[in-house]
C-alpha cells in the first residue's frame, strides 16, 4: 500500500463518501469535474468506465478491488456506484480480493521485502463485512480466485484497482487480465496504488508493481497496460492521484474500434 492509499485509509469516513456534505446539491458529475469527491483515484475512472459501457450499450458492469485491508476502499466503492448508476444508467456490481490473512512472505528483491513483510495490512472479515452492503468479497490467494470468480456469468469488467504492494502478488492478479475480451471493456480503467510511496519505497521498472507491469506489456501485443497520457493537464484541479491510472487496452476487442466520441461535434 503506497503514501496515497494510507493516506485514505486513515481519511475515510467509516460509512463511505455519502455522508460527505454536498454544498447546493451538485450532482456526481459536476463535484468529479472540480475534484470534490473523495477518493478520486476510484470515482474518476469508475465513472468513465460507465460511461464508455454506457457508449457501447453494455447495462452493467464490474469494478474490482485487489488488497481490501480496512474495507474502506471497498465502502468508498459501493457510494460511488450508487451515485454513478442513476447519471449513467449503466448498474455496478462491486467485488473485492483479499487473502483474507494479510501479505504472503516476498518471493524475492522484486517484491520490495526492505519495505513490506509477512502478515502486512491483515483484514478483519468480520469487520469488513459489517460495513458493506452491496459487495462481493472474495477470500483466499487471487492466484486462484481470480480463476473461480470467472466460472461465473459476470458483467464486464470496467475497473480494477490492484494495492497488493509485491510484484509476485500483482502478478498472480494479472491471472485475471489473460481471459477472453468479452469479460472486460475494450479499455478497463485501472488504479496501481504502489507505484509511489513514501520515501523508503524506491519504486522502479525492475521491482513492484511497475516491474509486473513492464512484464505483462512485453509478454502481450494486443493487451496492454499504460497510463492515461498526461491526464494531469486534462484535469481541472492537478493532482497526484492522476499518476496512477492506467488502461487495460484490448485492441483486438471486437468494440476496442467502435466509435463513441458523441459529445463532439466536428
């Protein structure tokens, strides 16, 4: 888990992003647009992958969670589906993986052990489970649920976030990312929480989440995982959680071409 992610983890409110005030009433969209809902980092790309769903003419989607921990992020989750789904009237199913025992023993160097060790960021279930209301928690090593959660009829996968801190863990995660296209949106968003840190954690192409995703691009041709070019500079307010999203792009998707630019007017 980076700076970012333990910075929300303290800041969330215990029952989600609804009970931040809301000033005059604005909707979802406007407060996005000026930076104003928390937890930017899952609200921005959960809602452009509903409106892209929403483009395509898909009804529902799934937005996933790697590294629950505290359930925050998973709570945070669930409010904004609830405000995204009326604006886009595309639903959103909510599922979150978690080892359900805390991080495994690193593998190796490229697992960053000087920072994370065994039984880091441990989850209380029970907990967890308390506070949430529409999700689905998944428990056990993602290496294998990811498998078992695809036995399922799923809607498409619109976002994904992955904060599983070792590169072997991402890796085991990525499992999920080699299924057929029908199972995603031809470009999923995604959030990669350990790709900064604080000042111990010296992130790099040839450890962590940046090495895993360095790998899958040279193993892949047609799937990749980049970073949304200088969203920074599209945004209204800059900020540092821009640095963090990236796109799962399919271009063999059989939509990856379909043309949903509709706002424009050449």
């Amino acid at each position: 888990m980076g700076i970012i992610g333990r910075t929300l983890h303290m800041l969330s409110r215990p029952h989600g992003i609804e009970k931040i005030d809301n000033p005059g009433h604005k909707s979802f969209t406007e407060r996005l647009k000026y930076d104003e809902v928390p937890r930017m980092q899952y609200a921005y790309p959960v809602y452009r992958a509903a409106i892209e769903a929403q483009r395509l003419g898909i009804k529902r989607i799934s937005v996933i969670e790697f590294g629950v921990f505290t359930g925050h992020g998973m709570q945070d989750l669930e409010s904004i589906a609830e405000q995204v789904e009326p604006e886009t009237g595309v639903k959103i199913d909510v599922i979150g993986f978690d080892s359900g025992k805390g991080m495994p023993p690193p593998v190796d160097y490229r697992d960053m052990p000087y920072v994370w060790q065994e039984g880091f960021f441990s989850i209380n279930v029970d907990e967890v489970k308390k506070h949430l209301h529409r999700s689905e928690l998944i428990l056990g090593d993602v290496g294998e649920t990811v498998h078992e959660f695809m036995k399922k009829d799923r809607a498409p996968i619109g976002f994904i976030s992955f904060d599983l801190d070792y590169y072997s863990s991402t890796v085991r995660a990525f499992e999920l990312l080699k299924y057929p296209d029908k199972h995603f949106l031809p470009r999923t968003y995604c959030y990669f929480d350990d790709i900064v840190g604080d000042d111990y954690e010296i992130h790099c192409e040839c450890v962590g989440e940046l090495l895993a995703i360095k790998e899958f691009n040279e193993e892949n041709e047609k799937r990749v995982l980049c970073p949304i070019h200088k969203l920074r500079n599209k945004r209204i307010v800059p900020a540092g959680w821009t640095e963090h999203i990236y796109v799962f792009h399919i271009f063999d998707h059989p939509l990856y071409s379909k043309y949903i630019n509709t706002d424009k007017d050449w």
